[in-house]
C-alpha cells in the first residue's frame, strides 16, 4: 500500500488518483505522520461493501443460530407459503 502526507495529496491529487486508478492500490493518508484516510478505487469500494453486507448477513444468521431461532425446512415453508404461491 502507498502512502502520501496530505500536503502531497493536495498538491498532486490528480497524479495521485491517475495512479490509483492505473494500480488499484489503495493511498494511505497521513496527517501529522498519523493515518487519517484510506484512497481507494471506486470499484474496489463498491466491492468491499458488498462483501461486507454478506458478512454482516453471515453474521446474523450466525446469531439466530446461537440464539435457536431457526426454522425447520417444513416449518420455513408453512410460513411463506403465501408468498411461494
């Protein structure tokens, strides 16, 4: 991962993004000499959200587990059936 002091972003930005987009790789920005963003690719972005609403949909199913809320096959059906048919 590359990393630029915000002072080098302001002044090259689009250097910066033309890179970023030509690479992939994400820009860690720093402040001070302490991270304060992350420069990613749009596509990458959209990508990682995505995987995270499928985790965070995991994690819940995870839970309704842990907590027995669950279904057997036949009684998942009896409740939908209005909507399967």
């Amino acid at each position: 991962m590359k990393t630029e002091i915000v002072t080098t972003l302001k002044r090259q930005a689009t250097k910066i993004l033309a890179e970023l987009h030509k690479t992939k790789e994400a820009v860690l920005i720093t402040e001070h000499g302490k991270p304060s963003a992350y420069l990613v690719d749009a596509d990458a972005y959209d990508m990682m959200q995505e995987r995270m609403r499928i985790l965070e949909g995991i994690a819940r199913g995870e839970r309704a587990v842990l907590e027995n809320r669950v279904h057997t096959h036949a009684q998942a059906r009896r409740k939908m059936k209005k909507w399967l048919n």
